[in-house]
C-alpha cells in the first residue's frame, strides 16, 4: 500500500506521513505541484491526497493536466479549505476524484480516508 | 316664437285661395248677366223681324195690289202710307213684275235697274217670303235689307214681287234700348255688341267707330262663328274680357232666309274688374308683404336669439371641449348678452386658473427635474460608494478568510501530532507529565481554533456573507442530535444535561448553524454552572404566533406557530445591568470573569447573528431567578 500526499506545507505533510507509517501504510510526500505530476505519472499509487491551494502549480493545475494526458482511475481525495463545487468534481470523476475534503485535516478524516479506501 | 311664422304663413295661403275663388264667381255671375241680356236682346230682335215680316205679309196681301187694278199712282200713295203707318224704319217699297222691271217705288228713284239677277227677286219668285239678311244698298243711298214677298193674284199666281227696304236703324233701335248701346259705355260696364251673319259679315255693331276692324256694315271680321258656341266662348275669356256668342232665337218663322244671325258679346270687364283687382292685388301685396315680414321676422329672430344662442352653445362646446382660448363675444338680446359675458367671464377665470396651474406644474416639473437630477447624482454617487463598499467587502471577506486560513495552517500539524501522541497505543508511552502537558496544549489548540473560527464567522456575519441553507427540520430529532453532540461537554464537571421538548413537526431553518448556537449557549452554561451539582436543560416549547403578528409570509401556515428554545443553567446568573451589552462582539461582564471563564466574547454576539438571519430573535429571560435563561424563537413549520 503506497500514498502520495501532494502540500506545500511540509508540517502537515510530515503529520501525515507519520500518521500512515505508525499504520504501516508507505507514504510519499511531494511538497511541490509539478513535483507531484510527474510521481503520479510515474508511478501508480494506492491513495492520493491531493491539496488544491497549491503555489504555482496547484492542485487543478495537475488534475487538469491529468486529464489532458488522460491518465485516470487513480483514487485521489481532494482536501480544499474553500467550498469546491459538486460540478467541479464530476469534471474529474474519470481521472478517480473520489471525494473532497475540507481542510484542516484532522485525525478523524485520516482515520475516515483509512478505514473507507485503505482497507486490505 | 319661431312657431307663429308658419301660422301667419298658412293663413295667409288660406286667405288668397278664398279670395282667388270668390274672383271666378263674381266673373261668373257677370257672365250670367250679360248672356241673359243677350238673350233678351236677341228676342227682341225676333220680333222686331217678325214684325216687319208680318207688315209684308200684310202689305203683299193687301187686295188693292193684288187683285183691283188700280191705278199706278194710287197704289204707290196707299204703299208710302203704309210705310208711314208702320215704321219710319221702312225706306221704301218696291213692286216688280216677274221680269225684274220695278212697277212701283215708293222712293221715286228710278227703278231703271233691273233686279231679276238678286237673290231677294229671285227667292220671292219661288213663292216664299224671303229676309235677305245680308245688309245692301238700298233707296236714299242708306244700308237696309230687303224683305221679299210674292204678289200672287186672285187666281193664286205670282202676279209681282214686292221688296221692302228695310233700315238698318231698326237693328239700332232694338239694340238702344238695351245694355249693349253706344252711350252705356261710359259706364264701367264696356261691350262691343257685333250682329254677325253665319257667313262671317258683321251686320251691326255698337261701337263701329272704335272698333278699327269694322269702318262699315260690310267690313269683315275675322271672328271665325263658333259651331258650338258655347264651348268656344269659354276659351275666348281672359281675366278682363266676356266674349258671349248668342244664335238667333228660332221662332222668327214664315220667312225665308239667307242665313241666321249670332250675336256676339265682347265685353271689356277690366274697368268693373280694375276695383276688385285692385282690392285683391292690393291683398295680395299686403299678404306677401306680411309673409315678406314674417320671413324677416324670422331671419332677425334668428340673427339675434338663435344665431347667438347657437353661438352660444358652441363656445360652450368648445368649452366643454378644454378649449378655453377663444373669446366668447355674442351681440344679441338682453338675457343671451349677459350670459355671453358670464360665459366669458367664466372662460377667462378658467384659462388664466389653467394658465396658472400649468405654470405651477412646469415649475414643479422643472424643481422635479432638479431633484431628480440630483437624486441621479446621489444615486450615482451612493452607487459608486456601494461599488467601492462591495469591492472592499469583498476584500476584507477574502482576508478575513485568508487570515483564518493562515491562522489555522500551523495549527493542523501540531493538533496532528498531539492527538496522535494521545491515541491509545502509543499514549501508554508516556509519563504523567507528558500526559498532562499533551492535554493542556490540546484544549489549548482546540480554543485557539474556536476563536479564529468566531471571529471569522463574527466578521462574516457582519459582511453578510455568512451562508444559511435552511431545510426542513424535526425538532425532535434536532434535539435528540444536539443532546448527544453535546453530552461530551458536560463530562468534566459532570453536569446534568437534560432536554424538555413540548413540541412537536419541524422548523425551517439551518440545522447546522442553529446547532452553532445551541452549541454557544450551552458551553457559555457549562463555564457557569458550578463545579459540583451543574444544572443544564435545553426545553422546547410550541407558541401560537397571535394573528396581528402574522405576517404574509406566514400565511401558507395553517396555524403559524413559533418554536422558542430555552437554555437553562444553575449558574451566578446575569445581573440586570449587564443584560443589555450581552449580545455585543468581545463583551464580557468583566475582566476577572473572563478569566475564570475563558472565552472569546463572540459566543453570544454570533448567536444573535445567526437567529436573526432566520428571523427569530434572541433574547435573555430576566424573570429566571435559578442562574441564566437564555431563549430563541425560530418559525415552526
């Protein structure tokens, strides 16, 4: 099992991590957008959580760059701290958004995102 | 007035035709006189004829012509004699033998000629008496007729013939004595009297010397004889003139003749006529004067009563029509002048009240204008301001949320890491220390979100940004909810939390922001209610809204109905004093308070926001006496 955690807050990704390791689940972080394209391109991951306010290169600009590249049937959780609108997930719906998430994260929504898309 | 025009009028039509009617009668009955003169006239005639046949008879007869032979000289004595005896109108008599040789004549003219060709010679030789009534020349160079009679012997043989020369005078005297001689025409009654023969000669007439067409007894006169005189006369008859034709009687028999004689009437009645033209001419004239009158009558009654009237009228229409320019100036009677002026005066009130009023009005217009203007330039400039409000709203919205967002980024990582420190496994790690510390930086962590999330919300709601979705909501499921979300708070001081709820259907509200403030109320009540023995009740209540109250919102709501919740604790209570600036942003009722109690001071100031942003209000129950009372009302559905 292998998570991308894509932020440019290098705390909370480093949180996450450590709260994925402590499960025995392996994480990756990229604190960077286009950083994180190129992991999703190359490899294939069991989870993404992807943070949309990303500087310079957001978290849009990737799902859109996705979807260009037309690499779908990822599994990836979108975490926002502002309202993302119900249409605005269903353009993505083919690449494998499968949720969003309203920032901050907290335990609960990791232990939630755990037990719902990284059960074996 | 106009009425009596016609009246007159008819009258006067009627008037004329009687009159005109009563001049053909009087012409009639002039008529009857002249003919029944004529007739007599014409009697007389007959017998005057009769006679003089009769002296003939007598004298051709007379034994001493007829049968003695006596002498030439005595028998011409006994024949002037006779003649004298009879009538001065007798000029002569002659006797002819049967070859036209005169035996005797009483005339002593020389009997020379011979009268076997003429017509009396001729028609006394057939053995009848004969008139020759064609007038001739006869003895003393006088115009006369000739009446024939044969002379037969004893033996009842024509012997000779006799020929009695008769004046025409007799005709004069029978006509002297009637109404149709020379000397009546001086009276207004004027006749041309003319004896005519039925072959068209004129053997008499009255007026000879007047008459251009007759100059003697022989003259022509172009007067066709009528056949049936009596219709011919008729047309004859003009308006001033009789024209009566009168055959001869038929009883002058016992002689022949050459014809009979008419006697025509030509009578000139313009003389009788003339007065009573005049009297109905002069009628008449009065008659056409008056209808002349009438009619001007009329024409000035019009000019000066209708025409103004009429005139009148339409001023008034035009009036009536808001067309008060035009001046009203009627000439006329009396009454119609003087309500011309009203009128007028009327009119000119009106125009300069509507001259007035419609300069009034285009003052106020133009002040309208002007303030219109200016209104444009407020709105203008207010929408400029509202632009600029709305640009820096939205400004001071996005660095709220930024500042919110930043606040909150650090937090995340360390409320993390210190809540994966607490969780089970890995806590039996720790000391009592550690522990302890963990706990106190946790709550710490947990308030200092609570406070930038009420400033945020404090802020939002200000900005009236703050987003309501409100739903349909049971109120006791939204209770029963509530109460378990709740429960965790009331472990600590090990409070007794407990809810009443007397009602019962839904509410229309946002059931996550209504939470908000029951959340608010309640962790304000757990801050104050004492340490040991904390009391904490949520109670709902059902209100009938009173009809006044209703609004028109409220009207699909068949009975209107308010829910009103109440947040109950045991605590210190609020001071009278200190009600009024509770529901203030950073409001606490003093420092030292704050202290023990904690808290940001936006709680109730929130809580406020978020009730009236569904209608309801919020208020503090000051006649609760056990601690503090706080209630809301929300519209039950």
């Amino acid at each position: 099992m292998k998570v991308l955690i894509i932020d440019d807050n290098e705390s909370i990704t480093e949180a996450v991590k450590d709260f994925f390791e402590f499960e025995n689940i392996e994480c990756k972080i990229v604190n960077e957008g286009r950083l994180g394209l190129s992991e999703i391109e190359n490899q294939k991951f069991d989870l993404i959580l992807l943070d949309i306010a990303i500087p310079s290169y957001t978290g849009i600009d990737i799902l859109n760059e996705l979807k260009r590249q037309r690499i779908e049937k990822q599994k990836i959780i979108i975490f926002t701290a502002s309202v993302f609108k119900s249409e605005q997930i269903d353009d993505f719906l083919e690449i494998g958004v499968k949720e969003v998430l309203t920032k901050p994260i907290s335990l609960d929504k990791l232990e939630y995102i755990k037990q719902k898309y990284l059960k074996t | 007035m106009i009425l009596i025009i016609p009246l007159i009028i008819g009258s006067i039509i009627i008037t004329s035709i009687l009159s005109l009617q009563n001049i053909s009668g009087v012409r009639a009955k002039f008529y009857d006189i002249f003919e029944l003169s004529g007739i007599q006239l014409m009697n007389k005639l007959s017998i005057e004829v009769n006679e003089i046949a009769e002296d003939l008879s007598r004298l051709s007869t007379n034994p001493i012509l007829a049968n003695s032979p006596t002498p030439i000289n005595y028998q011409i004595t006994l024949l002037q004699r006779q003649i004298n005896l009879n009538n001065s109108e007798y000029l002569a008599v002659s006797v002819y033998d049967k070859n036209g040789t005169a035996i005797i004549d009483t005339s002593d003219e020389s009997p020379g000629e011979n009268v076997l060709q003429e017509e009396f010679f001729k028609q006394a030789l057939a053995g009848e008496p004969y008139f020759d009534k064609n007038p001739d020349e006869i003895a003393y160079n006088q115009t006369g007729f000739h009446f024939s009679a044969p002379i037969y012997d004893s033996n009842k043989v024509i012997k000779s013939i006799m020929d009695l020369e008769v004046s025409i005078n007799f005709i004069n005297n029978v006509f002297n004595n009637t109404l149709f001689h020379d000397e009546t025409k001086n009276s207004s009654l004027y006749f041309i009297s003319r004896l005519i023969h039925n072959d068209g000669s004129v053997i008499y007439a009255t007026t000879q010397q007047n008459d251009p067409q007759v100059t003697n007894g022989q003259h022509n006169l172009n007067l066709p004889l009528p056949g049936n005189p009596i219709a011919d006369y008729k047309k004859r008859n003009s308006q001033d003139s009789i024209l009566i034709t009168v055959p001869e009687s038929e009883n002058a028999k016992g002689y022949r003749s050459d014809g009979n004689w008419t006697l025509l009437l030509d009578g000139n009645l313009s003389t009788v006529m003339s007065d009573y033209n005049n009297t109905v001419k002069g009628f008449l004239i009065s008659s056409i004067l008056i209808l002349v009158i009438a009619v001007v009558i009329t024409i000035i009654a019009v000019r000066k009563i209708t025409s103004p009237i009429t005139h009148l009228k339409n001023s008034a229409l035009e009036l009536s029509k808001d067309n008060f320019s035009k001046e009203i100036m009627v000439e006329g009677l009396n009454e119609v002048k003087d309500l011309s002026i009203s009128l007028e005066v009327m009119r000119r009130n009106i125009e300069s009240s509507k001259k007035n009023l419609i300069r009034k009005v285009r003052e106020r217009t133009r002040d309208l204008e002007r303030a219109n203007e200016e209104l444009r330039t407020k709105e203008f400039q207010v929408n400029s301001i509202n632009n600029e409000l709305r640009i820096s709203n939205r400004a001071k919205e996005e660095f709220l949320s930024m500042i919110s967002h930043e606040l909150k980024t650090p937090i995340t990582p360390m409320k993390l890491y210190i809540e994966m420190m607490q969780k089970g496994n890995k806590s039996e790690n720790l000391n009592e220390f550690q522990r302890k510390a963990l706990t106190i930086m946790h709550r710490n962590i947990l308030k200092l979100e609570t406070i930038i999330d009420d400033i945020f919300t404090v802020y939002k709601l200000e900005l009236n940004s703050f987003p309501i979705n409100k739903e349909i909501t049971n109120i006791v499921d939204f209770v029963e909810n509530n109460m378990s979300g709740l429960s965790p708070l009331m472990k600590d001081k090990n409070i007794m939390f407990i809810s009443i709820v007397n009602a019962t259907g839904s509410m229309f509200c946002d059931p996550v922001r209504i939470s908000q403030v029951l959340f608010n109320l309640v962790n304000n009540a757990v801050d104050h209610v004492p340490e040991q023995g904390g009391e904490i009740t949520i109670r709902v209540d059902e209100e009938d809204v009173s009809t006044s109250k209703m609004s028109f919102k409220d009207n699909d709501n068949k009975h209107s109905r308010s829910v009103i919740f109440t947040v109950e604790d045991n605590g210190i209570g609020i001071q009278p004093e200190n009600i009024d600036g509770l529901f203030k942003k950073f409001y606490q009722i003093d420092t030292g308070l704050r202290r023990k109690f904690g808290g940001t001071g936006l709680g109730l100031a929130i809580c406020k926001g978020i009730i009236e942003s569904h209608g309801g209000k919020i208020w503090i129950d000051s006649s609760y006496r056990n601690g503090a009372s706080f209630k809301f009302s929300l519209n039950s559905y």
